[in-house]
C-alpha cells in the first residue's frame, strides 16, 4: 500500500504555515480565472486584491482552448463581464457548454459574479439555469441567511450592500441562499450543486472593495461545498470505503473551512484550516475497480522546530498516549500523525470522532512538546 510521503508531506506542511494569504496565493494555482469581457480597473483589480494573488487567467472564447486551460484546475472563476452584452455572453455560454458540463461532471466548482453582466449570462446561455440578475441592492441591507454555513465564515451577520451589489431571480428549486437583501430575501449569494459540481454566484462586481463581499470570495474559492444526502441521516451506518463527495460532505458536517488539492500521485487530499493548526487529510488503500473509492485515511499535522525538540520529548508522547503517533522527520521538525482503516468498516459516528479526537489531540500535543 502507498502511504504518504514523509518528504512530500513535510514541503506541503511547510509551505501551509507560512499564513492564510500565503496560502490563498498557492491555492491560485487550482483556479482558472476566465476574463474575456471584464473590466480590469477597478473591478478585477478588486477581486485579485480580495484573493491575495492572481489566478492563472484566460481571455479566450474559443471552446477547445478553455477546456485544455481548465485541465488540472478544479475552480473556475467567471467575474464580471462588463464589456459585453448579454446577447454576447449567452453566445459565448452556449458555445462552451459542453465544456462546462463536462467540468462540473468531474467535480469541478464554478464561482461566477456580476452585477449587471457577468457569470448567470453565460451559463444561461450554457443551458444550466434561467438565473438573472433582480434589483440593484447597492446601499440595501444584506444578511447572512444561513450562519452556519462554509461560504459565511468570517462574514458578518449584517452588512451594507456594496456599491455593484445586485440580487438574483430564476433559481433552481434546491439552489441554497446564503446572503439575502432583508427587505425581501432575495438571494444575492447562493450556491447550487449540479451535475456532479457545484455553481457559487455571487452578486458584487467589486467595482468598490469592502471586507464582506471580499471574505465572500475568498470562501468561495476555498471552500469545497457538497451537501451529500447521508451523514447526518445515517449515524449508524457501517461503511468500508469512502469517495470525495462522502469525505466532502463529512467535512462540511463538521463545519470545517477546507479546499481539495492533488498530489504527485495524483490522489486528492484535503488543506483542513482548524482553528488550532492547518492539518492535511491524506487518503489511500484505493479499491481497485472503483475509482474515486479509499480505504484509508491520515491526519497529518506538522510544526517547523528544525531540531528545537529533543526526540526523548517525542518518544514520551508516543509512550503515553493513545491515538497518534508523532515523530521528528529528517529536517528535525515536528510531526503529528493518525491514521483510520476503513476496511473492516466504522461508522459515520466514528468518522466524526476521528477529526474530533484528532482536533483536541493537537492542543494537548503542543502544550505537551512546546509548553503553550
């Protein structure tokens, strides 16, 4: 079985722990910004301001040249597109549809906005949805509908609509609202899975640039949202191997802020910003003849101490605990590890005891080997 590399994992751990705007920029590298149409002063300025760098981007229209720029990305980004018209952005939506269709299927996120013109065109043109941009909502008051959500971390409750803030009409049924204009809760960000991937829209232009819309966007790119029928229904339910949509949905059960990435071998793995550390979520044991589908999983948490922390230290932890396993890697930083079989079976009680213990293990972890 392949486990995850020692020397790998130390370089990802090692590059998370530099800050979230550092890691806001390394996650530029799974996003595609497409930018045929938008007005790059203020606006798209605004939005690689709210980022903390700039996406790999395209301004292409032709549809074979947007498929082979998407490859390897798993978030495409679509801001507004003020120099066009509408006729033109359902033109160029129907156009691509295949190729958005087709990236959605393989799990893919689209994160669209506008105020006037921008991302609801294309994809309605795409044949994905009748959604339209409603009523100005610039000066409107805006809340957040639902608190709890992973697209409103760190959003406060209540802000003012922005200057290019719009709402929406035309949504689909099961589509999840999650700011609205409080004078009659009309959606103005909501987030829709679909075919196999997920739509955000956000209604802001960034044509002014204010902390609540910016937070917005960073969580949408961020944040993996899939709401998978199951976890919440089926406690007890024993399960012996697991897919990205059960993991995802897992992981938004618990209401963690999290974003999916790929690894030299090309398995996906999860960047998991807990509160107390960022810690990766490594799978493996893949069942051969289901693809998507593990057996394993490993928490892994890392501190650079470059030799700081004596190896007697360590060895006491692992000595007197349960649970995990920590070790100094060959740069002499810290480690800490758990690992779950799922072959055998766990339930999903025990899949969320798993980050649970993991979590509360981490704070006694380092006040065992630091002292805070």
């Amino acid at each position: 079985m392949k486990m995850p590399n020692a020397g790998r994992t130390l370089g990802i751990v090692t590059g998370l722990l530099i800050g979230v705007l550092g890691a806001m920029a390394a996650e530029m590298r799974d996003v595609l910004g497409w930018i045929p149409y938008v007005r790059m002063t203020p606006e798209y300025d605004h939005v690689v301001e709210a980022l903390g760098g700039r996406p790999t981007e395209t301004a292409t229209t032709d549809p074979d040249e947007l498929e082979a720029a998407l490859v390897g990305r798993t978030v495409l980004l679509i801001p507004e597109q003020q120099e066009a018209d509408e006729e033109t952005l359902q033109a160029l939506g129907s156009a691509v549809a295949a190729v958005l269709t087709s990236f959605l299927a393989q799990g893919g996120r689209i994160v669209g906005m506008t105020y006037s013109r921008g991302a609801e065109d294309i994809l309605r043109g795409a044949g994905l949805w009748n959604v339209n941009d409603g009523y100005d909502v610039t000066g409107a008051d805006l809340a957040v509908a639902l608190p709890d959500h992973p697209l409103a971390v760190g959003v406060p409750v209540t802000f003012v609509g922005t200057d290019g803030s719009t709402d929406f009409s035309g949504l689909p049924d099961d589509a999840v609202v999650v700011v609205w204009d409080t004078f009659d809760e009309a959606s103005v960000v909501f987030t829709w899975e679909t075919g196999g991937g997920t739509i955000i829209m956000l209604g802001f232009d960034f044509y002014a640039y204010t902390a609540a819309p910016a937070q917005l966007l960073r969580n949408a790119i961020r944040v993996s949202v899939v709401v998978v029928d199951g976890p919440d229904d089926v406690s007890s339910e024993v399960v012996r191997d697991l897919g990205v949509a059960d993991i995802e949905a897992l992981l938004v059960d618990r209401r963690l802020t999290f974003d999916r990435r790929t690894d030299s071998y090309g398995d996906p793995f999860w960047v998991l910003y807990l509160d107390v550390a960022t810690v990766l979520l490594f799978v493996d044991d893949a069942i051969e003849g289901a693809t998507g589908r593990f057996q394993f999983l490993q928490l892994y948490a890392g501190w650079i101490a470059e030799g700081a922390v004596s190896c007697d230290l360590v060895n006491e932890w692992n000595r007197l605990t349960r649970g995990s396993r920590a070790y100094l890697d060959s740069a002499g930083d810290v480690v800490l590890e758990a690992d779950l079989y799922l072959r055998g079976g766990v339930t999903w009680d025990t899949l969320r005891q798993f980050f649970e213990r993991f979590e509360r293990t981490i704070k006694r972890f380092e006040t065992h080997v630091f002292g805070e």
